[in-house]
C-alpha cells in the first residue's frame, strides 16, 4: 500500500523542517484572532468582579451605570437565569461545586463575576462598570489547604471542603512494614506554587445570534468541535444551531478545553439580547479571573533495599482547588503516572482536592506533571543519601524495553517505553565525567556548577476510554486543478498542525507540500475531536491523514490505471506527477487525473465514484506513551542565590517525528513554562484572598533572557499508530521542572539538601539552603499561617442500627470517579447473607452475583472493561433509606459512594 | 483595561503646560513617554481629568552643558539618553544605570523625567539622581525652585512635587575626568526592577578618595544615600578600605521592605555583598590600572 511514499524519488516530508504554513500570516500580523472579529451591531462587554474573597451580597446597585449613555444592559445572575445553563467539565461530567455563571448571591473568590455591563464600546463598558456598586458582606476567606481543611464551608451546601477525593488511606498500612523494613528511606515534600496560565492571547469570546435560534460562536478554544459540542451541551442547544469557529488562538495550555463561565455569559446575553456581542479578557482578568494552574502540596517517601533497588512508596497529595474549579480534582493521572517507568513493586496514596476562596483551577500542559518532579527529584536526593550515581540509581530501577512488557503497580500496562534507552542516548551525549571533574575545580574557586537529570514517560493521543479522548477526521481531496484541500478536525494555538498535516499529505500523496492547503478551526468542518488536550493531535489527526491520504492515492491509481490501461501496481504519484511504470508517454499530470474524475465520468472505471475524495476517521490504540530523559547544567552564584542555565539537552523519543521544527518548538515552549515555574513564576494570595501578581510587573514570566537555546537528540522509535508518531505538546513542561530543580540540588549540595521544595526557588530561598537560615522568611510565612500539619477531617462513621426493612430493591446511587460524578441505580437481591443485584446507568446494566451481606454492610465485585480491565470492589453500609461507602478501583484508587433508596 | 475618561492637552510651552497644570486643580497629569503611565492610566489606577501631553515642549527636551554640570531635559528619550556623547563624557554612571532601565524597546519611548519623576524606589534613575548629587528643576506659574534629588523623594511612587508643577530640567553636577563608577543590580530578569542595587561614583586623587555619591535602590521607600559608607570613604585610602566593613555601613542606611519576590532580610544580606564586590571590583581596576 505504501509504494509510492516509499517509491526512490518519492520527497520524505515527514521528518524535513517544512517552513510552517501558519508562520507567513502570523509574522506579519495577519492572524485572525476573535478580537479581530468585528460584526455589525455588535456590543461589548465588561464584567464587574468582586473584590472580596467570601461574603454575602447585599446589594447592587446599577442605576448611575444603566443611565451612562452607550450602555445598553447590565445583567446579573437573575437576568441570566431566564436561559438554564448546566456547567460541565471537560469530560462532559457536571461541575460539582454550585458555580453560576455570575454570582448568585454569594462571591467565593476575588475576582467572581457578579454583572456584565453591555455598551457600545469596552471602554464605555467599563466606565459603567466602574460605577456599578456591589455592597458584600465579607467574611473570612478559605485560603490556603490548611484554611480548607479547618475553616468554614467554602460552599455553604456542601458536606466539607474536599472537592475530590481518591486513594486509600488504608493501602498506608500496608506500606508502611514494607518502609520499614527498607535499608534506605527518603522523603521529600514539594509545595508547587499557583500559576497563572497567561497565554499570549487571553480568553475571548464573540457570539452571534442568527436567525431562528442559530448562533455563531468565535471563540478563544482549543478545539471548536469541543467548544461547540460543550455550549450545547450545557445550555441544552441542538448542536446544529451551533457553529464555533477559532481561526487564530494564541495559546491555550489547558486553559481554553471548554468555554468557562464569562464565555458561557457572553453566548447567554447575546441569546437575550439578541444582538452579537464581544468580550475580550484584558491581561489583569487573565491574571487574576482565568482559571489558575498547579498550587500543589505534596509529600513522597520512597523504600530502597541496600543497592538502591525501589520497593514501596506512599504519597499524600493535595491540590487547592479553588472555589469554582473547571472540574473538581484531586489529580488522580499523578498516581496513576508516576511508577510506570520504573520497577516499583508497592505503591499507595490519599490524594484529595480542596476547595477554597482563591480562584478556581483549570488544566494546565502536563496537569499531572507533579509525578515527574516529585519522583525524579527524590531520586536525585535518595542518589545523595544512598552514595550512588543518580544515572546508575536510574538505571537501577527503570523499565528498559528488554524488560517489557511490563505493567505498573497500579495497573498500568507499558509495551514500548524508552525512558532508559532516552537516558543512555543523553549520557552518551554528554561527557559527565568531565563535568564532574570541572565541578570539584569550580567549587574550590567559590563557584557552583550543578548537574541535573530526569527521566519520565508520558500517556500521549489518549482515545477512546474518556468521553472527549477520541479520533480525529480527515476529509481530504484533490480539487479539479490539481491542488489538495484537507479538512481537518485538528485545532492549533501555536501547534502547527496546518504544516505537519499538510507534510504527512504531501508525502503520502505524492504532491507538493506547497500544493496542499489545510482547513481546521471550525465546527463546520472536520468531525468530533477535543484538538489541542493530552498530546494527542500529531498522533491521532497525523494517522488520519497518513491513511486518508494512502486512500486517496489509491483511488488516483484505480482512475489512471484504467485510463491507461495499466496495471494499478505499475501507477506512482511524484511531485503532482501520476506515473505508469515501463511507459513514460503515459505520465499524466494530477490535474488532468482530476479533470476527467470530476467531469468526465464516462471515462472512469465502471462503478468508480466520481470526483477525487477521501475520508477517515482514526481511532487509534487507548493510549501512545513518550518517553524522554533530559539534562540542564546550571551555575548557582552562592552570594546571591542566583540560578543560571548553562546548558539543556533534551533526549526525547516522540516516534516518528514529523517535523523537527515543530517538535523542538514544543518542547522548547514547555521548557520556557518549566523554567517559569521552577525560578519566577508565582501567584500568591494574602490572607484576605487577593491575589498578589495582578500585572506582569509583578508576576513574572520567563523572557528571552531567561531560556537558553536547548539542545535535541530524538530518539524516534515508532509507536503502534498509523504512522508511528508520539504525542509532544506537554513533555517539556512535565520533565523541565525536575531536570532544573535537580540541578539547583546538585550544585546546592556541598551546603545541605532542599529538604523541602517550595517554589519558585527565588534567589531568596536558594539562599536559605546555602546559608541554612531563613532569609527568604518562607518558614516563618509558613509556620505563621494555619498549620499545615492539620490532618484531613474526615466524616466519622458512627454505628447506626441494621438497614431497617432490608436493602432489597433499587437504590439511586452516586460513584465519585476521578472523572466526575456517575449516577446510577443499583438493586440488590439479598438471601440470607448472599447479595446479588445489578447496576444500572445511562451506558447500560451490569449484573453482579457472589456479594455478601454482613449486619448493615454490604461487599460486591464488578469487573468492568471501560475505561480500561478492573475490578471494581463496593464496601457499602447501608443505615436506614440511605447508604454509603467506597467502591476500590484498581489503579484510580478508592471512590466515594453514597445513595438513597429509590 | 480601558483607561477612564479624560481631557488631553498638548501645550507648546512650558508656560502653557504649567498653567494647565495651575487650572486643573490637582486633576491634571503630565504624561511623556507613557511607560509606566499607560499601564496605570489602564488599569484605572490613575485617573486624571486632564492628560497633560509634554511631547510637544522643545525646551524639555536634549542634553546640554551648564555651568558646573549637565542638564537634562525630562522628555529626552531613554534611548536618545543612552547615546549621547556628552552624557557618556560627563556622567558614566548615569549612562551605566540607564542601560538597566527597562528593555530596548521601552527605551525609545520612555524618559529620563519620567523615570525620575515617578520615584519608583526600586528603579535605577531615581537613585542615580540622588547619588551623583543632581537637582529637579521645577516650575509652576508660582514660579521656580531647584530641589535637590535627595530631598524630592519622600515615599514610594510619592515626591515634593506639587499636583501644579512640571519638572523642567534635571541638573547633574560634573564629577571630574577620571572618576570611578559604582553600579551592582540584582533583578530577577534583564530590565526588572531591582531587588537590590546601588549606584555611585567615586572622585579619587593621589589613592584617596575624596568625594563619594552612592544611593541605593530597591532598599526603602525612597531611593537611599549611603550616607555613612560615603562618610567612611571619603578621605580614605584606596589600599586601606575595609569593603565589608563599608558595605555594613551603607546597609545600615537603609530601610528595605518583604514583598513576594524578596524579603528585607535578603535584600540586606545580598546588598551587603553587591556592595562590597563592586566596591572591591572598581577599586582592583583602578588600583590596576
């Protein structure tokens, strides 16, 4: 099937550095960002947001503003109400927190819409808005996890704080003899500051009311399919009312998944307003209103046996959550990704989200990314403690391909993996010997080179276990001239997907890369795709087209084999050319191929459709794993406790690679974000719950100055995909983190440990390991808030009398998944103490047998074949007409149950 | 990010710009380059009636010579600043400071007046006035005055200046040929604001030091004289200077203050030793040389 691409002659596209075809209109400024929309009649709007963390609104007054001239409408939740909106996350699960789309009586956070003022201009818009007066009775906010876990309801009508919850606590009992008994126990604690995503561009929003309920959406996404299908899931549209469109969007990183509430208000007041209607969010919204990122704390103990040999971990994770997340989240991927690379035998783990008054938290590249800094970075320290090399420790535990298959801890099956083989090209490119060498020299003058190195793989092009994880389409054709035109469900912030698909085209095809011209960003064309989230498009939307394009070739070959008749063997396609082997007289040039298939259907082969057209939908395996190893070398100057980068060499297997260009620009932007977030990034709140960094004066961003110019070794070992790629968005921002910090560590070694990582390692607390005091006043900021020790409340179990009348019959039940909430009924049939029953939800009925009942507790297993093969164990205690309890599943952990009787 | 609404002004004159400034009443602001304004203006932080546009002013504009010193006017552009020959002869250590502030694109907007009206106490120009010794030269239809730098600044962001003046000129006094210059700036990135830094200059005859100007930035309110490390170096002799032993003296000066990128105690800690490293550096070249 592959002869022509494989043909001598053929141009390989794939793997050349094809200047991109976005770059000529966004260099010069001919991007089409939603900004750049302008519509006849449209209004804009601003939003008036609160400035207390917590409190009660008493009263807005909107009369000075509503008379200012130009205004046309301000709305609050009442006015917005009239249009029902149900808010979901990501994967199309509710958002359980109660969020509104403005407030609704209560602000939970700085920042919380309360009105959207509706002017002829944004400027006018603001000055009404600035006279909009919101009288809140505040109360003192949830800051911090510590606060959450010990002060009042973040939300009044919740049960506590914790917004998600899995693992179990349990497991630590069982870990905690095989710790024991370890020769070796490292533990490491990382409190990852709170990033503000700051894409380039922030959100937008541009709605178009038209017609009979139709509306036209442009929108600042990361997929207009996703957007679109999002907006009508929530607001309860026919999708084909529905058209959203994102030529141009200058950054997503997670923040831009789904249309979040100011998005969602803007297509809800141009519903009511029934007029088009523009928001632009300015940099101090971004800053301090978008969903912010990260705002971890953590804390890792690892066993080793005397040669540095992993045997048993434990982890307690917890997230600040925020007051009104994009999808409740208690990280569950950091788990269930942190050991598959590595031989681990035990693992277990507590992690929980928390909600508090600060802004809520949205996915940002590489969302579970803490695995790779907690993990990597205890190694380097274990390394210390134990007396070996951190390579050698590496090397130790790593799963290498000779040892695979291999399936994780937790579950998780790795077939083709390269973490170790990307660590031996790393080393073997780097002279550590002499670096060491030159360290010991260095350090004898006062200066402190450091060297650091991690290791980690990545879940890429996820597909088909989480509602929005699927394929992507390609619908391809050969116009009548000739020329190429794909279109695709792909969707690019900066991705290049434009050039890698064309690329994959050109050469599959046989065509010109110029030749080719690719349609994506909009809901009208494509199919279904979530775009830019997981690392998924260069593998998914790549495969596609590699096939569709291997069709469409095909097709070309049946029409000029017929007309030249030939055999289809004996047809290549070169550079536009369609050639019959043995009779060169025959070459025919794509177009006039073209020509006869559209207009001349009387010479095409007997039953051939007409025209020149391809279609596919590609559906790859679950999942395409990445691996990388990388290597940062910095000088700390013990003075002042500044960190340079003197060098990075980034060894990445991403399979096949498409274009070098495009993959060393992702990782070399995930780097950028690595090291804002290890030396600068921050967004700090005080204790009132305002954010500290509303301007880039103040929160800052890693500039040119501050990322060097990395160095690549690409690996490329083909993945099981169509084509053979491997997912490469988030990598650099997963693996960049431990890599820097690790090298901080290392030349911060002859003064002491980083015995616990808070971040960003400012000059200042880089100081405070150099001189072991607390310069930074970080400890005393600590120690002066809430204790952070305080244990979790958790709800306690008080005894209550057997389920009165038995617990046979339906019962409406409600499993806590790391993916959101899932309802269903569940029936039991009791005899004796012998429980049988089924389980039953929208995706369809389950029956279980061979469960027990024991006094008012009832045990059951269910083996379930989605998202992937685990058995589910429910331990539920029944108390009357209501029952709770926990459900254990495999690898994702303990989830919360709890039901009443039907 | 709007800016609220306002009246603009673009007087021809300095007496124009000061009586517009007279009848505003303390609602007008003086804007040049806009680097800092415009942001402020956007944010809503500020918000005069009457933005008081001084571009289109001659006067107050270029760099020439006066008797005993060099005078610059506010709306010279940074960057034009940077260039000029008569600056990089007479005042290396103003040349040296301004090559700090901000980035090569807000240079060629921003101005000299500006950065030294605002009195950001953590930025570069601020402490260069105060530290070379120059004067503001203010007018208002009241008439004018001459203040010295080290009086201007009373608090962040806050000077004498009355809501009816306009800084006209900044005069800095001539150190003689020769003289060294003292510059150290700690920033999280290339063109931040400082954590910590210092800037002066040192008159040195026969290996005594006989006059020092030095003045910290990043370290209180206001930007900072050293006034007891130039008291410990005046007079002294080059080979017997006690650089530690200075720099406390100049750290005990100061007044620094925690925020979130630092806290005053690594600012004290770090300002000791930048100051005791450039003052060890710029003496080893001249004892070198």
């Amino acid at each position: 099937m592959n002869i022509h691409a494989k043909s001598v002659g053929a141009v390989r596209y794939v793997g050349s550095r094809q200047p991109r075809k976005e770059d000529g209109r966004l260099l010069t400024g001919r991007g089409q960002f939603t900004d750049d929309i302008r519509l006849p009649g449209m209004l804009h709007i601003a939003y008036v947001r609160s400035a207390a963390a917590r409190g009660r609104i008493v009263s807005i007054d909107m009369d000075a503003a509503r008379e200012m001239p130009g205004v046309h409408a301000i709305y609050t939740q009442a006015d917005l109400a009239a249009v029902p909106v149900a808010m979901q996350t990501f994967f199309f699960t509710p958002i359980e927190a109660p969020v509104t789309l403005l407030a609704d009586g209560r602000v939970a956070c700085v920042g919380d819409p309360i009105a959207m003022v509706i002017a002829d201009s944004r400027a006018l818009a603001e000055d009404a808005a600035s006279l909009v007066e919101v009288v809140i009775e505040e109360e003192t906010p949830v800051v911090t996890i510590a606060d959450a876990k010990t002060g009042p309801l973040v939300h009044p009508d919740r049960d506590d704080n914790i917004s998600a919850e899995m693992g179990d606590e349990d497991t630590r009992e069982a870990i905690q003899p095989l710790l024991d008994g370890c020769a070796h126990v490292v533990s490491t604690r990382i409190r990852h500051q709170r990033i503000a995503q700051s894409p380039m561009e922030g959100r937008a929003c541009v709605a178009s009311p038209e017609g009979a309920g139709e509306m036209t959406v442009w929108i600042g996404c990361q997929s207009p399919h996703l957007a679109a299908r999002y907006i009508a899931l929530v607001l309860g549209l026919p999708a084909e009312a529905l058209r959203v469109i994102a030529k141009d969007v200058g950054g997503g990183f997670g923040l831009k998944n789904i249309p979040w509430r100011e998005e969602v208000a803007v297509i809800v007041a141009a519903k009511l307003l029934g007029r088009p209607l523009k928001w632009i969010e300015d940099r101090f919204e971004a800053l301090t209103a978008s969903s912010h990122a990260r705002d971890q704390d953590v804390s890792l103990t690892v066993g080793f046996d005397g040669e540095g040999h992993l045997q048993a971990a434990w982890c307690d994770y917890a997230c600040n959550n925020g007051a009104w997340p994009m999808g409740e989240d208690a990280n569950i991927a950091v788990h269930m990704f942190m050991w598959p690379a590595y031989k681990l035998p035990a693992y277990g783990f507590v992690t929980r989200g928390w909600y508090t008054n600060t802004m809520g938290l949205g996915a940002y590249r590489g969302p579970w990314a803490m695995e790779s800094l907690v993990r990597e970075t205890l190694l380097d320290k274990a390394a210390r403690k134990i007396g070996i090399d951190p390579v050698e420790l590496r090397r130790r535990n790593l799963v290498y391909l000779t040892d695979q298959p291999h399936t994780s801890t937790l579950g998780i099956p790795v077939t083709d993996i390269t973490p170790g083989e990307c660590l031996e090209k790393l080393v073997a490119s780097i002279d550590l010997a002499a670096f060491r060498k030159e360290q010991v020299e260095a350090r004898k003058q006062g200066r402190y080179l450091g060297i650091g190195i991690a290791t980690y793989i990545e879940p890429t092009g996820a597909a088909g276990s989480m509602a929005p994880m699927t394929g992507e389409t390609v619908h391809l054709r050969i116009e009548p001239t000739g020329k190429v035109v794909a279109m695709l469900s792909t969707h690019s912030q900066g991705h290049g997907t434009a050039t890698t698909m064309a690329q994959v085209i050109a050469q599959q095809l046989g065509v010109a890369y110029e030749d080719v011209a690719v349609y994506e960003g909009d809901s009208a064309i494509g199919a279904f795709s979530p775009g830019a989230a997981g690392s998924r498009q260069g593998v998914i939307a790549g495969g596609a087209t590699w096939r569709a394009a291997e069709m469409l070739a095909d097709k070309v070959k049946v029409v000029a084999a017929h007309l030249s008749n030939a055999s289809v063997e004996a047809i290549t396609i070169q550079g536009g050319m369609v050639h019959v082997a043995g009779a060169p007289e025959m070459t025919r040039s794509l177009r006039e191929i073209a020509e006869i298939a559209y207009g001349e259907p009387g010479r095409l082969p007997e039953g051939a459709a007409t025209g020149l057209e391809a279609q596919y939908r590609y559906q790859p395996p679950p999942m395409t794993m990445t691996s990388a190893a990388h290597c940062c070398m910095v000088e700390v100057d013990a003075e002042t406790g500044f960190v340079k980068i003197l060098r990075w060499i980034s060894s990445e297997d991403c399979g096949t690679v498409i274009n070098p260009g495009v993959v060393e620009g992702q990782i070399a932007g995930g780097l950028a974000q690595a090291i804002g977030q290890v030396l600068l990034e921050d967004m700090p709140y005080d204790a009132r719950g305002n954010p500290l960094a509303p301007t880039f004066k103040d929160y800052l961003m890693p500039a040119i100055s501050d990322v060097p110019d990395f160095e690549y070794l690409h690996a490329s070992t083909p993945s099981q995909t169509i084509g053979g790629m491997r997912g490469v968005g988030e990598g650099g921002c997963i693996i960049g983190p431990p890599t820097l910090v690790n090298a901080i560590a290392d030349a911060l070694s002859p003064f002491g440990e980083i015995e616990e990582l808070v971040l960003p390692l400012t000059p200042a607390r880089v100081l405070d390991v150099i001189e072991g005091r607390d310069i930074s006043g970080t400890r005393a900021h600590l120690e002066g808030g809430a204790s952070a020790a305080v244990e979790a409340v958790l709800p306690v179990e008080v005894a209550a009398p057997a389920a009165a009348g038995g617990i046979d019959g339906d019962w409406n039940m409600i499993l806590k998944t790391p993916m959101g909430p899932q309802v269903m009924v569940a029936h039991f049939d009791t005899d004796g103490s012998a429980v049988s029953g089924y389980l039953e939800a929208p995706e369809g009925r389950q029956d279980f047998a061979g469960g027990t009942l024991s006094g008012r507790q009832v045990k059951f297993e269910m083996k379930v074949e989605k998202p992937m093969k685990i058995t589910l164990k429910y331990d539920l205690l029944f108390d009357g007409d209501s029952m709770s309890g926990k459900c254990k599943m495999g690898m994702f952990g303990s989830a919360k149950v709890s039901g009443e009787r039907a | 990010m709007k800016p609220a609404p306002f009246d603009y002004v673009r007087p021809g004159s300095v007496e124009e710009a000061c009586r517009i400034l007279s009848e505003a009443g303390g609602g007008a602001t003086v804007i040049a380059g806009g680097q800092t304004l415009m942001p402020l203006l956007n944010l809503r932080m500020s918000q005069p009636f009457v933005l008081v546009d001084i571009n289109g002013i001659a006067q107050l504009k270029g760099v020439t010579r006066v008797e005993g010193g060099t005078r610059v006017g506010p709306a010279t552009r940074q960057a034009d600043a940077l260039g000029d020959k008569t600056l990089a002869r007479h005042l290396p250590a103003f040349i040296t400071a301004l090559g700090h502030v901000g980035h090569y694109q807000t240079r060629n907007r921003g101005t000299i007046g500006g950065s030294v009206a605002l009195g950001e106490p953590a930025a570069e120009m601020p402490a260069t006035a105060v530290a070379l010794g120059a004067h503001i030269e203010i007018a208002s239809i009241r008439g004018s005055r001459m203040v010295p730098a080290d009086a201007f600044y009373i608090g962040p962001y806050m000077t004498v200046l009355e809501p009816d003046e306009l800084v006209t000129g900044i005069v800095y006094p001539d150190w003689p040929d020769g003289h060294l210059v003292l510059f150290r700036e700690v920033a999280q990135r290339p063109g931040d604001f400082a954590l910590v830094g210092l800037v002066g200059a040192l008159e040195v005859e026969g290996g005594v030091i006989r006059r020092a100007g030095i003045a910290w930035f990043g370290m209180g309110p206001t930007p900072i004289r050293a006034r007891q490390a130039e008291a410990a170096l005046t007079g002294a002799s080059l080979t017997g200077i006690d650089a530690p032993g200075v720099a406390r003296a100049a750290v005990a000066d100061t007044a620094p203050f925690d925020d979130h990128h630092a806290s005053a105690e690594y600012r004290r800690t770090v300002g000791a030793r930048i100051f005791a490293r450039c003052l060890r550096e710029t003496l080893d070249i001249r004892s070198a040389a």
